[in-house]
C-alpha cells in the first residue's frame, strides 16, 4: 500500500536513497523535489466540479486516462482526486463511487521519479506509474496499446499534459512538439494541457548556462515561439484536428488549462462550455 501523510495526502518522500540533481540540471524537466514548486491544489481548483460527468455521460466504466510527464505523481493523484470528488480523510483509503471510475496511467522519462511514485501512491490499484520515453516511437505505442487492451479499448477518454510541452520542445526541436501534439491528439479523445510561456523556455536555458553546461540543442533554433498557447493551440486545431472546448483559467504563475476535444473520433461524449463552470 502507498504511504500517505496528514490529512490522506501523498506522503512527502524522504530523500534517503533518491540521487539528488543541482537545481536547474533537470534537462527533461524531471525535478526531484518538485513538490517544492507551486502546490498542485492550485491547478486542479482551476478546473469545475464534475467535469467527467459533462464530458462522458454515458461511457462504460473505467474511464481511462494518460498522464505524460508525471514526475513523482503528486500533481497526478491530485488530479485524479479532484475529478472524481475524493475528500481527503485520514486513516481510510477511499475508492469512487460506483459508475465514477477512473483508470490513470501515468508515465515519464525518470526511472528514479517513477519508483518514488509507485511507493508512495494512495491508490495503487487506480493509478499505475510507468517508465516511458514518450519520444521513443518504438516503445510508446506498443506499450500503451497493451494497457489499452486490457480494457479492450484502443484510445484513452482522457490525456493529462501539464507542463510538459517545453520539455519535449527544447529537446526535440519544432517538429518534435508538432509530433508529440499529434500523438496525444490520435491517442487521447479529449486533452487537457498546460503549455509553459515562452519565459520559461529563457529561464530554462539560463538555468543550464549558470551551471555551465552545454544549452539546450534546438532551443536557438525554435521557430515556434512567443505566445505558446496560441501556438499550440493552432497546432492541434489546425493540424491535430482538435477543438478547444474551454480555457479553465490560468494559475498565479502564468500557466493556462486548456481543455481540447477530438474531431476525428467517433466519440460521442458530452458538451462542455465555459458557462457550465
């Protein structure tokens, strides 16, 4: 069982055993102690109550979602959380309510972020951690389609992007993010993203510069710049055929939830509009 502080929250890990990077030396964005930076409570009070109820109505259970880049998975449990009304009791491990339920795969690029997030999940029998590269072709599309057939699904009801677009820019170029986008659009029959501004591609870089280490490859070259949610924005509506359903808002950081459905499905879903929050 995962272990759980005050208050039924995900334990704080202790640092025993978990290699240390120097701030800033996270090239793909995998912070060790990223719990340190703004709390997660922030963004997912950004998002209306019961918001799975508007967008699936009438889906069979399990719902399933992807989460790309969840470093050690205390912005993922929140989330999950959240979405499906959990409070936060101690000393009980609560499950959802029947016809609520939600199945999240959660995956990033760190082994090390990935063993702390398997030993400390509240809920282990709902939400799985995995080591992926999600840029590595050869091995994200097999492995998603296993844990797709498990439920004999082919697509998941829900993607889970947060902060991670810049990460996949800087170290895969233009059309490495145009890819990426693409995949979660053709994978995922709604999105949920929040880009980083261009700022903090610039402090990105100045982080790596103060350390002396060699800068970003692609980051001098990136055409695809300035507003970044209007960027991406027009890549997945315009290429990814994508509709922007919702901005739910942005955090005291200068960070957007934008809330993306999929044309191309046959999905059959619930509406949702900014005047349901």
């Amino acid at each position: 069982p995962g272990a759980r502080g005050p208050g039924g929250k995900m334990a704080a890990p202790m640092s025993e055993g978990f290699p240390a990077l120097e701030p800033g030396a996270a090239p793909y964005g995998n912070f060790p102690n990223y719990s340190r930076f703004p709390p997660p409570e922030e963004r997912v009070n950004l998002l209306p109550d019961g918001l799975l109820r508007s967008l699936f109505p009438s889906e069979a259970r399990p719902l399933l979602g992807l989460d790309v880049g969840c470093n050690w998975g205390e912005l993922s449990v929140a989330l999950y959380r959240h979405l499906l009304g959990l409070q936060e009791k101690e000393g009980s491990l609560e499950q959802p309510a029947a016809g609520q339920d939600l199945n999240l795969l959660c995956c990033d690029i760190d082994p090390v972020l990935i063993e702390r997030a398997q030993q400390f999940s509240p809920f282990p029998a709902s939400i799985s951690f995995a080591r992926l590269d999600i840029m590595d072709t050869s091995a994200r599309e097999p492995f998603l389609s296993s844990y797709l057939r498990r439920f004999g699904r082919s697509t998941f009801d829900i993607g889970f992007c947060m902060s991670v677009t810049m990460w996949i820019h800087l170290n895969h170029g233009d059309s490495g993010l145009i890819e990426f986008l693409s995949f979660l659009s053709s994978w995922c029959k709604y999105l949920l993203i929040e880009p980083q501004p261009w700022k903090c591609y610039r402090a990105a870089a100045r982080r790596l510069r103060k350390l002396g280490r060699r800068d970003f490859e692609h980051f001098r070259s990136l055409a695809i710049n300035g507003d970044m949610v209007e960027r991406i924005t027009r890549i997945l509506t315009k290429d990814c055929a994508m509709e922007l359903m919702c901005c739910f808002g942005s955090t005291s950081w200068d960070r957007s939830l934008l809330l993306f459905k999929s044309n191309s499905s046959d999905h059959k879903g619930g509406e949702f509009s900014e005047q349901e929050q």
